[in-house]
C-alpha cells in the first residue's frame, strides 16, 4: 500500500510542477505581447550574388546582420 501513496505524491508533483511551467509560459507570452521593443518589421531581403561564371556565391555572417 506505501507503493501507491508514493506514486501517487509523485503523480502530484509532477502535474503541479508542469502546471507551474505553464503559468510561467503564459506570463512570458504575456509580457512578450505588451514589450514594444520587439522588432515590427520584416528583417531586409539578402542579395544573392554571383561569381565570374554565373555561379551563386554563398552567404556569410555579415549578410545576415541588421
């Protein structure tokens, strides 16, 4: 019968530590959704560029800034 008691505490952890995650999560979202310092625009198109041969050239870390 202790088997079971013990189980069952360990059922009830778990289910309020995922309840807790949850809140936690939807607080973020929340917070996420009134921050006005995300970023509202579309990040800028990348240029693909080509070599000598026609041959597209590929990108690196600099074309990915701002």
């Amino acid at each position: 019968m202790a088997g079971s008691s013990r189980t069952t505490f360990t059922k009830r952890q778990k289910e309020r530590a995922r309840q807790e995650r949850q809140q936690e999560k939807a607080q973020k979202k929340a917070q996420r959704k009134q921050d006005p310092t995300l970023p509202t625009e579309a990040p800028a198109e990348l240029v693909v560029t080509h070599d000598e041969e026609g041959q597209p050239l590929g990108f690196d870390f600099h074309d990915f800034a701002k």
